[in-house]
C-alpha cells in the first residue's frame, strides 16, 4: 500500500515539473513516506529526520515532508520536529503537490499539516473524491518497466486486532467503486501493463453496494479478467476471519487470476488469537487452507506471524511453530510483537515477553520454515515453470559486467516464487519460460527455456 502511495505522489510531482535525484543533498524537496505497523519504522523515520536536520544546515532551503501513517498518528508533535515542514495524512496526499510547491515558493510561510481530523469517520465525500480522482490520474507508473501495477480497490480496515494501529490510522473499511476500479484497469492496460495487483487492508472484505446489487472481490476478479491486455491479476492482503469461498472460486475458474493468497495467521494458539482478537481458531485457519488447496489445486500461500505477543507461552508458541509444519507455506514472514501506541494490546495487555525470548522464538520459526520450504522446492527442479521478468538482479556481485549480453535477471511466477536466470535485459517486462535446475528455500534458479511460455494451468507450483 505504501509503494501504492509512493509511486502515486511521485509521479503527481514529476508531472508538477519535479525531478528525482539521487541523493538528498541535491533536493528542493525530501518526502518520507511512514508506516506505523511497528515501533522500529518509526525509529528509522526519526533516524532520517535527523540526518535531514544536520542537512538544513548547509541546505535550509529544502522543504522536507512527511506523509503517510506515521504523519496522521502523530500529526502535530511530528510537525514541531526541526527538520519537518509538512506532515501529511494517507487520505490528504493528493494535496502534496500544491503544499510542496507553495512552501518552496515561499519558505517563510511556514508549517503545514493536512491530516484526517477524525479518523474513525468514514470521511467527507469530497475528500474520498480526490482520493479516487487522484488514483485515476496518476496510477503507479513507476512499475511501468516492470509491466505490472498496483490498483487499490479499498482502503481502511474495521477489524481491530488487539496489536494493531492500521484502523487508528488508515480509518474505515471505504471501497471504491467497480467502475472507476475497471477503468483505471483499463487504461493501465492500454498502457502496457500486464500485470495488475488489487490492494486492500483486507481485500476479501471489499464490499461496495450499487442499487439492488452488490458487488464482491469475487465480482471485481470476474470483470478484471475481461479487460484486454491484462495477463495476471493478483489480490493481497486478505483476512482470514472473513474470507468467501467465491474468491477461491474465481481464483480457479479464471485464467489470469493467480493462484496465490497472502493469508495472514498471526499465531497458531487460540488463546492467543482470541486475545488478538482475530475471530478465528488455528483449527478454523487450517481448515481455510484445506479449502483453498481443494478448489485452487496449485494454489501458493503465504503466511505473517506475530512472536512474543503479550502472555504468550512456550506452549503457545510450538502451537504457532505445529501451525507452520501443518501449513505448507510457500513462505512466512516473521515479526517481533511491537508495543503501537493507542492500540487495546498496550492499553490492556502488558509487553510480558522478553525481547531475547521473541528474537529466540522469531529465529527458530524461521529457521523451521525455511527447512520445509528448502524441501519442497526441490520438486521444481528440472521443471519449466513461467515468469514475469522484473528486471536486473539487485545483487551486486551479479551484475552486468559479469555477463555482458545474459545479465542475471530476476522475476516472478503466478505463483509468486522468486526466479533468478541470466537473460538479455530486454526481457523486462515480459513473460519467459524459464527451466529450473537448482533451489533454495526462497529463490529458485534456471535458465531460459525454449519453446512458448506454458499458461497458468500449466505452471509449475
């Protein structure tokens, strides 16, 4: 969602006649874009605000922002940091280019914020306008080279887990509706996307009610399958309390849907569930993924688990730790329980757990993980599986200069698994067919394989 956000502010500047540079030094304008889900994003902000303070000492004329989730939890206190000038709410960002160039044109104007006043409102219609209009005008662009977009389809959540800070944050559970979904799909595709990704807090909960009818995520895979151009359609991130078998349905009956979920279980202790307030067992949890693998037969599943949440035991953890074994995942990501101010864990549930014995348990569950996935993808070796090419590894000593014409690239199945080959770079943006010959737990490794790239029933999962 904050890649979503980026790309969206980003390119509303660029068409304002701002330009990118490299380093901060050389900026009019320094923007930091925030996430509040944990304590140590925060920190990372504070970090950067301070390397911009010492900045403004020889630079005061640049205007440094900070929008984002961060900028409406804390929204004054953080404009009367040194180094900031503008605080801007994740409802408010359309506003960044005028705010931007009216402080620059005039730096003794001084601070500005534009934050939600009351983030439990569903908000004004005016403001959900902009919002929408602005996601219409200026759609992630910055992905372009990559053929792929992201198109938020809504935003906010109503579901207040104990630990969390989005709902504080973010507001309520608000869709947008279909057409204006379909149309934005439409022309990303005119524009040479091929790949879009549909966003939501929770995106199984997107709901919008037109007349006598109501549309489903379910509803949205159907129409987005008909767009012309579009080749793969994914959905993230999805709830486990609320999730219709429909999604599943669509997902196996529609071509360009890709077969893969993130499906958050947080833990895998219903005590512990309960007190996070969930709404769902581990045995109800498990039971979603059995379903999930009987009507999606080569579905991919990805799981998030919170360790060293408040009173949490170390029976509750091998809970979590026989939830992993039970699941199959493709692959887990793994967070320490971070203290959010505001939120009903800090209010009522004392941070009991020491901090050595969550990098303990966050390690060992990893580690388990990554065993069974190291496992598992051994099945693709010697398969042909296809991938959207992303572009140039990221890994420095595998570069261009080593492999002039093959440089090493990276890209992704429907699936989601991470593929590595060397290829010429004009296969970015494009589909391959690529023959693993070697895997990891995370990464599979090949070579571009010869012949017509299989469709997604053939895909190797």
């Amino acid at each position: 969602m904050n890649k979503l956000d980026s790309s969206l502010v980003a390119r509303a500047l660029r068409e304002a006649g701002f330009a990118v540079v490299e380093q901060a030094t050389d900026a009019d304008a320094v923007i930091i874009n925030t996430c509040s889900v944990r304590a140590h994003a925060e920190e990372r902000v504070f970090s950067h605000l301070g390397h911009l303070k010492h900045i403004r000492k020889t630079r005061p004329q640049t205007v440094v922002v900070v929008m984002g989730c961060m900028a409406q939890r804390l929204g004054r206190r953080l404009l009367e940091h040194e180094a900031v000038d503008i605080v801007v709410g994740p409802g408010q960002i359309p506003r960044i280019p005028q705010m931007l160039a009216d402080a620059i044109a005039d730096r003794s104007a001084g601070k500005h914020i534009a934050v939600s006043a009351e983030i439990r409102a569903a908000g004004s219609e005016s403001e959900a306008r902009r919002l929408d209009e602005f996601e219409a005008a200026f759609d992630s662009d910055e992905n372009h080279i990559k053929s792929q977009a992201f198109v938020r389809v809504m935003r906010g959540c109503n579901n207040f887990c104990s630990y969390c800070v989005v709902p504080y944050v973010r507001g309520p559970e608000i869709s947008r509706p279909p057409g204006a979904i379909m149309e934005q799909i439409r022309k990303l595709a005119g524009g040479g996307i091929r790949q879009v990704t549909l966003l939501g807090q929770t995106v199984n909960s997107y709901e919008y009610p037109a007349g006598d009818r109501t549309y489903y995520l379910a509803d949205l895979l159907e129409m987005a399958s008909a767009i012309e151009g579009v080749r793969w359609i994914r959905v993230i991130t999805s709830h486990p309390g609320k999730f219709d078998d429909s999604i599943l349905h669509a997902m196996a009956g529609l071509e360009k849907v890709c077969p893969y979920l993130h499906l958050p279980a947080q833990s895998g202790s219903d005590e512990i569930l309960k007190a996070m307030n969930r709404h769902y067992t581990a045995a109800e949890y498990l039971d979603l993924l059995g379903r999930a693998r009987e009507i999606v037969g080569d579905i991919a599943i990805a799981g998030d688990f919170i360790v060293g949440f408040p009173g949490e035991t170390e029976a509750d953890f091998e809970a979590t730790a026989e939830l992993v074994r039970r699941a199959c995942y493709k692959n887990i990501f793994v967070f320490k329980y971070s203290p959010r101010p505001g939120t009903h864990a800090v209010k009522k549930l004392a941070d009991s757990v020491p901090y050595e014995v969550k990098q303990r348990r966050n390690g060992e569950l990893l580690d388990q993980q990554n065993e069974i996935a190291a496992d598992y993808n051994m099945r693709f070796v010697g398969r042909d599986v296809e991938v959207l090419v992303e572009g140039l590894s990221k890994k420095p000593h595998l570069n261009r200069a080593e492999h002039e014409d093959n440089p090493q690239l990276i890209g992704r199945t429907a699936t989601d698994y991470i593929v590595v080959f060397n290829g010429p770079e004009s296969l970015t943006g494009t589909f391959a067919k690529v023959r693993i010959g070697k895997t990891t737990a995370l990464t599979l490794f090949g070579e571009v394989a010869e012949g017509p790239c299989y469709n997604k029933n053939s895909i190797a999962s």
